[in-house]
C-alpha cells in the first residue's frame, strides 16, 4: 500500500456541552495540526499515488472554511460537540468528496481510503480513518 | 475508525543479558516518550472515542511506578530483559487493564485495540498494538 | 550561560481588534505551546540552575489561569490584543514574579534572564525576552 | 503486533518527466528522513523484534547508495520518475532483500512485513508498506 | 526584546567543490526548512513585532525563486558554493531588502534584526543572525 | 553571526544527591538528544564556518565514550550531580577541547562560542553556551 501525506493547520474557538469535558465546557479554542493521508495499492504512470500539489491545495481550502471561526456559530456543527474526534470525521468527509467531484484529479481514482489526525497539542491528537464509498460518487 | 493518542514519558536505569545487545549490556538508562493511541469505531454520544482527560491520567499513573526506577531492580521484570518492545507491551496490558476496571470510564467500553509506542530517541521507537480481550474483564 | 527550559500548554479563543489581522478579527482560538527557558550564569551546589521540577509546577499553575478562557472577557486583558508577542511578554512578567515570590526555590535567585517562547502553529511561534529586574523584588 | 523503526536520511537530485509536477520537472533535490518500521508478531529469546543496531546499519548502507546522487543518472532509475512513492518502494525492496540474504540477523526470520516512509519536507511525506516475501528467500 | 519566527521551505539541486565536501562534490540537493525570526524592541499599537501573515508571504515569494532549482546554474550563485550557511546569510539579505522596501508594513520599521535557520535534515541545521542596516534604507 | 549545528545521542544511567531531586534520587537513566551549535562571524573560502562531517564525527566520538555507562561510576563524575546542565558543560568542555586540538579542521579556528544543548524528553531541555577561550590553545 502506498501513502501520501500532507500537513496544514485551522485555528478555532468553541464549547464543549457535558459534564466529561470538565472546564472545556467554557469557550475556549485550539490550533489544530491536520494530516491527511492518501492511501491507494498502485502507482499511476507517473509514479504517484495522488497529485500532491491539488491534495495540499483542497486540503487548504476546506481548512480555510474553517479557520478563524467560532465553531459554536457554524450551522454545519449545530447541536454538536465539536471534538476532535468530530472534526476528524468532518474534514475526512469534505476530503472524500473532493476526491469524488474530480477536485484531486485522475490520479486519485485509485485511492481506496484515508486517514485524517488532528494535533491539538504536542501531548493529544486524534485521527479518524476509513475507506472511500466509491460507489457514492454516482 | 477513530483513534485518540495521549503523549508521555518516564526515565529508567537497565541492562540487557545477551550478546547481540553489545554495549547495551552494561548498567545504562533512557528517557521513554511514550504514545497511547486508544481505538474504536464510533463515538458517543458526547462526540469522544475515550475521555481524554482519564486517558491522560491514567497513563501518568501507570508511568509514575516506573519512572526513576532501575527496572533492573524491579520484580515485574525478573529474568527478562526490559527492550523498548517489552516495555510497549508492558504498558499495553497495563492500559488494558486499567479500561477493564472501569479506570477510563464509560465511554471506554467502545475501545477496541490499542497501539502503544515508545520513542527511545529521535533516531529509534518501538510499538505493541493489538485488541482489548474485553471478555477477559468478566 | 546555563539554561533550562520546561514545555506545558494552554488553549484559549480570543480576536483581535485592527485591520492588520484581517479575518484573525472573528472570534477564533489556538492552542499556544510554552517553552520557558530560565537562564544563569552559575549552577548551585545541586549542580542546577533551577530546580525543574518547581519551575515545571510553576508555569503549569499559571497556564491553568489562561487555560480554556475566552481572552476577550478575561480582566488582565481588557483592550488589548492578546497576540502570541502580547502573551509571550504576560507569561514572562508571571514567571518573572513567581521568581521573585520564592515559588521556584532558592536556586532561582541565580537566574538573570528569561525566553517565553509560544508555537502557535507548526509554521508560527513568538517570544518575548528579557532580564529579571530582581531589584523590583523590594 | 510488534515493531522497531530506524531512522536515516539522504539527499538526491533529481527531475520529474510529466505536466502533473509543473515546475517540479526542473532539476531540483530533496532531504529524505527515512524510517523504515519493522512488524512481526512475536519476539525473540531476547526480547527483541529485530536487532535494531543491524537494522540501522543494514538502512545506512542503503541510504549511502543513494546520498549525494542526482537520480536523473542512477542506471536503477532509468526511464522512471523518483517521486516520494517509488524511492519509498524502492527502499521497501531492498531492505526486504537484507533481510532475506541475513544481513539483519537471525531475529528478522519473524518479520512479516515493513513500513518506509519517506518525509521530503515538514508538510509532506509518502510511505509503502508491505509483506515481506519469505517464500521468495528460497 | 520580541521576536515573531515564520516556517517554509524550498528544495534544490546543487554541488559543492573543494576536498572537503567529499561526496557532496556530486550533483546533489536537499529539502531547506526555513525558520525567519524577526527582532525588535516593543509592539505596535496593535500589539505585534510585525504583520506575520506579510511576513510569510515575503518568505514563500522569495523561497519561491528558489525553490525547483538547480543552484549550479543560477546567476545569483556563480562561483560560490552554496552552503547551509551561504543559503540563509542570501535568504537574510533578501529578507532584509524586503524590509527595507516596506514589503512587510510599517510595523516592520521597528525590528532591529534577523536570524535566518536552515534545516538541511534532522540532525543538521545552520543559521545566520545579524542586524538590519536600516541606514541603508536610504 | 553564522551557526552550524549537529545533533547526536546517548543513554545513560545515573542518580542525584539532595533533597531538591526528590524521586531523581534513585537510579535511573535518560537519553539525551544533543545538539552541538558552532559559532563564528565569517565563513572560509569554501563557504562553511566548520566541516560538518568533522564536527559530527568529533561529537559522536565524545558522546560514545559516555553511551551506555552508569555515570555513577565514571571518574571523571566522581562527588559530582551528572544533571542536564553539568553534562551539557562536559560536554561544551570536550568539544572545545576538540577544536582546539585541532580534530576540526582548520576552518574551526575561526569559531569563537559553542552552544550545547541536551534535550531530556519532549518537556524538558538544558543548554550550556560559552565563548572559546582560544589562548588556551598555547
């Protein structure tokens, strides 16, 4: 299996709704530090697994939906807590359906799944990772 | 499947019984920075895979019986030699543990492997992952 | 010159006030990674500079007041920008006062200087450094 | 699952053949930090996964055959692109043939499969990862 | 004293010449990741050393005419062996232009120096730290 | 001011006298990153301010005649707390050593401050820098 990877970053606010998120329960925010990794079995002729340069760039613009907003006011994330779980699970849909709209290119029809993991700090991070429902791009 | 990762570390004094250690033999010592990546498929209904927070604890508790110490000494590790290997698999069956007895809360229940990792150097690490035996709690 | 330097961290949500930081204006936040670097030309008869482990609870404890905050409500920093240059410079003059309180031991009597380092980002970070003004203690 | 990762690097030259690179088929070059991570289910007498000072070794004197080259004119290359991918297989081979010809040590028979991952900056890496071929030792 | 550090990075091919470089006289290259640390005094009214997001956009512009090059055949380096520390002594004086020239805002006018670090890998890195000639300016 | 730096390791056990070192007291052990600054205000004819490939040789040696040792034991630390700073001034003190028996190379004359830094864990770092008292060389 081949892999590619690349790095970029979001900076946030929000609140926590439980009692298990102790003083996250207050607005407060985060830096987070996303990787996304591309995962397929081969090559193309050109020796890549996906176009790193449009993977960076999609990446970049999904994040810049994102980045500098109060999560608490987005409609996408209404009724939920935003944890970094769930944002791992958000950004490796938004990446999925690039890959499905052709954003990625050609080459990213061979992928067969990816891993999102979201750096809270140097001590925490959490990452989801799952297959692409192919055939959910017809 | 989601993943969530808390970071660590301890500082030990061994030594290795076998020629193939090499200077590794003698009386020496390290630094562990250790990495626990707990594992499930689905998230609760706060939006967590594992309450950080415990997980974070819990780690630290069970680092704080082997930090300062000359696992040399110590009886958990009789007759065997503390290679950063069986120190990851030693802090595997110790977390295993600990989400068994109920340690990590509620939520924990969800967990089904772990992968721990331990970072002996910028240039070396080892890990153990495998599944929680979660029938091995009854 | 010796140094010592101890890592913690702390995430808030704030916004700024000012053309300049464009869409940084919207509530947002960020997880700020500390490093304290406490320097001196002189080791005490322990052969430390400070004693890490205090210098360690130090910071901690008063990261603990900045963390999970929303900044704009928080009194110390009413009409101001709460920059990584502006917080790099409050948590020096709160270590600096910890050093002169007594909160780091005798050893740290030696120390003439401090370097407060924040990462806001893999790609980003601010300091703020300067001398301790230990006559300011009487 | 057990695993022992070494960690290495060198520095190419080299062009890419295809529009998809864009200014990346001018001759250019890259700092590789290589680690390659070794899996096996079980541990030896030692308490060792595989004899991480021949592993490090074995992944040096790879490496130097690569260092300090432009790719462009290595007979191992011809008519290929180098990209991430291919040099991070290419690695996978030929520590896979180390250890099938012994060079690891008797420990690396329980090896089943290998991870290389290839980090060409701070934001971007690729990795292969895959079985090892025992039967192909015969 | 303030500082504000901003991360890019560019990769290029180039040799060295002269016995001391060894393997480095062959047509090589090397992944740089840039840190540029801007210096100065006191804050802005808005509360920063300098506009960080001018700042990084100046790096990656100048980074940019680097960057998928072969350093052998560029006019800027004829005859000089471009060095880690050749590299980022270019990269401060380009950096320092860019100042002087007002590309980074008037908050700009208030630094006082530079230190520009290269890192050719994870165990090497070189720098260059001097002062900004603001004489020069005019 | 240009600045080259290599980064090495060693693992070691030892123990601390004093109150101060609290649980530090008992035998333990640490690996210690090291990284070994070199700083001087002009570079030679070839465009370096030290041979990298020297400097780095001449730091691994150093630090292999500490690797896999317990300190307790070594003369040269008898009556002595082996601390993150004393070892980063032994250290500071055989390099310099080395530069001025020359082991460096002739572009290490024009070298004047070194700084040695000794990263403990991901937390936790001291350094020692000093000036090259060259006269000693005679």
């Amino acid at each position: 299996m081949y892999s590619v990877c690349v790095r970029d970053h979001f900076m946030i606010a929000h609140s926590f709704s439980g009692d298990v998120f102790g003083p996250a329960q207050n607005l407060h925010g985060a830096t987070y530090i996303v990787d996304v990794e591309f995962r397929g079995e081969t090559l193309d002729e050109d020796g890549i697994v996906v176009d790193i340069g449009r993977a960076g760039q999609a990446l970049h613009a999904e994040l810049e939906t994102l980045n500098y907003r109060n999560l608490d006011e987005e409609a996408a994330f209404t009724q939920k807590n935003t944890t970094t779980e769930v944002l791992a699970f958000e950004i490796f849909e938004r990446m999925a359906a690039r890959i499905r709209d052709g954003s990625l290119g050609a080459a990213a029809t061979r992928l067969h799944s990816l891993r999102v993991t979201l750096h809270e700090s140097h001590v925490a991070w959490a990452a989801y990772e799952g297959r692409l429902d192919t055939s959910a791009a017809s």
